[in-house]
C-alpha cells in the first residue's frame, strides 16, 4: 500500500473535495458477486444527497454488464477504472474511505482476499458475506452487513457511514488494526515457528 504508482485520473478529480468518501470495489467480475447491487445502489445514494463515488475495478464476464451500466447511469459518483496494476490500485486504496466485498447468497467464499486488501489500507467494509469474515468484521468493529442482492440494504449501510463520519474514522482505524494480523512477516514466523516445534523430534520430519 505504499509503493509509488499511478492515480487514475477519475480518483485525483474526486479526491478534490475532501468531503467525498470514496467506495471502491476491486475483484474479478465473475457471475459470484453481487456487482448489480452495487450499481442499482447509486440512485438511490444520489437522492438520499450523499456525496460520495464508488470506484469499479477488474475484469471478468460482467466487465461489458458494469461498462453499460454505468453508462446508462450517468452518473458523476461512479467510475469504472479496468483492470489496475498492484501498484495503481494500492493508489487508489490508499485514497478511499469504504471496501466493498459483495458476494452472492450462494457464495462459498469465507475469508476473501480483499479482506486482505481492504484492511491493510484501512478501510471500512461494507460486506455480504457470513462466516468467518462477518464475525472478524463485527468482533473489530471494522465494517458492516448489508443483505445480498438488496440495492436498499447496500446504500443503506453506506449512507450509515456517510453520515457519520467519526463512526467511519473508528471503522478505518480497527479495519487497519485488523490487518495487522494478516501482515506477512507475523504470519510467515508463525509457521517458522511450528517448523523449528516440529524439528526438535527427527521422527516428525
């Protein structure tokens, strides 16, 4: 998240009013997630008077499906910005208020990699799914449910936010916290460490 890259040049015009909270949802647009929900949910945000921009990125089946839509939209609070590098789209992380992790009901998903993601850049989450990452959300305080394929329960979990700006500070700072768990060097010795338990007996290895 803090390598140098690029800013897609719809993120540097919204990042000008600071005011704006800015939503991402960065996946591969396969028939498994909830991406109609998420562009049904931006009128609805837009006549409840919320400033704010939602950011689509990625590839996949749906990539013509959200391109279309967003164009029928026309709308100025959503963009669609490809398939990004690692290095660009941890730029357009590091601007952003809110992740949105939208998985169908039918999902089989526990603990996605942008969970990974999300948290290593502090960002709050607007999530569908249950299990495992439902209750890290909930036990942080880091994010919130919204109800699968319901446009009113997504916008309203991300009016939830908008208009509670210190709720949404709280949620970003437990989100980062939550992925100090996830970091690499603490995961990576925690295995070394079950290595070294397991090499004290020569029978094990």
């Amino acid at each position: 998240m803090r390598e140098d890259g690029e800013t897609p040049e719809q993120l540097v015009e919204a990042c000008k009013d600071n005011q704006t909270v800015k939503i991402i949802f960065a996946s591969s647009l396969g028939s498994n997630y909830d991406v109609k929900t998420i562009l049904d949910c931006v009128p609805l945000l837009e006549k409840a008077g919320l400033n704010f921009c939602i950011f689509i990125a990625g590839i996949g089946p749906l990539e013509n499906f959200v391109k279309n839509s967003i164009r029928e939209l026309s709308s100025k609070n959503i963009f669609y910005v490809g398939n990004p590098y690692s290095d660009e789209l941890a730029r357009i992380y590091s601007h952003c208020d809110i992740g949105i992790s939208a998985y169908l009901p039918s999902s089989m998903v526990s603990l996605p990699i942008k969970a990974f993601h999300y948290t290593a850049a502090g960002l709050a989450i607007v999530n569908s799914l249950g299990g495992d990452f439902c209750q890290l959300l909930a036990e942080s305080k880091s994010g919130i449910q919204y109800e699968a394929e319901n446009s009113q329960s997504l916008a309203g979990a991300i009016k939830w936010y908008c208009e509670n700006p210190q709720v949404l500070i709280d949620a970003k700072k437990a989100s980062y916290n939550l992925g100090l768990n996830f970091d690499a060097d603490l995961q990576y010795s925690k295995v070394s460490n079950l290595l070294k338990l397991l090499t004290i007996d020569k029978k094990l290895i």
